[in-house]
C-alpha cells in the first residue's frame, strides 16, 4: 500500500506542476496562485486521494476474489473426482480467507 501511495503523490503532484507551468505560460498568475495554495496545502488533499484511490484498489480485488469463488463453485458442481472437489474446497477456504483479510481493510479505510 505504501507503493500505492507514493506513486499517487508523485504523480498527483507532477500533475499540479505541469498545470503551473501551464498556467504561467498563458500568463495566468491568479491560477498560478491557486495552484500554489493547493501544492502548499497538499498533505491534506493528498491523504482523501490516498484513501480513495486504496478503496477503489481494494474493491477491485474483492470482486477479483468473488470471481474466483463463482468459477470455483461452478466448477465444484460438475467436478466428479473426488479428489478434485478436495482440492478446489482448499482454494475455496484459501479465497475466502483473502476476501476476508480484504473486507477488513476496506471496512479500515471506510472508518
């Protein structure tokens, strides 16, 4: 997660840079201003796009986890080896478990 949010920084405040610097060769200094007050009091803007970009990251792989389930499910259904069904019952408490570990941290960051 650590990555995540040094890659949002980075990128969040290059962007408030180039707008800037776009802002100065049109000439507008009241942007500019603008801009700079944001970049100054960046830290807090920074940490609710931290959090929402976490969110969205950790919903994704809830859903990916689900997916998984489903065709695991599917696939225990039509399964007739048992030793087969076994298996798939492993992986089946193994993304269970992630999708809890998942479901902690979303409900951690929605607190």
């Amino acid at each position: 997660m650590v990555d995540i949010q040094q890659n949002i920084r980075k990128s969040w405040f290059d962007d408030y840079l180039d707008l800037y610097n776009f802002a100065g060769s049109l000439g507008d200094t009241e942007w500019q201003a603008q801009i700079m007050h944001t970049l100054r009091y960046e830290q807090h803007a920074m940490a609710s796009n931290i959090q929402q970009a976490i969110q969205r990251e950790l919903w994704r792989e809830f859903a990916v986890l689900n997916s998984r389930l489903l065709e695991l499910f599917a696939k225990l259904e039509q399964s007739r080896s048992l030793y087969e069904k076994a298996k798939m019952q492993e992986t089946v408490m193994d993304l269970k478990k992630q999708r809890l570990e998942v479901s902690r941290k979303i409900v951690s960051y929605t607190a």
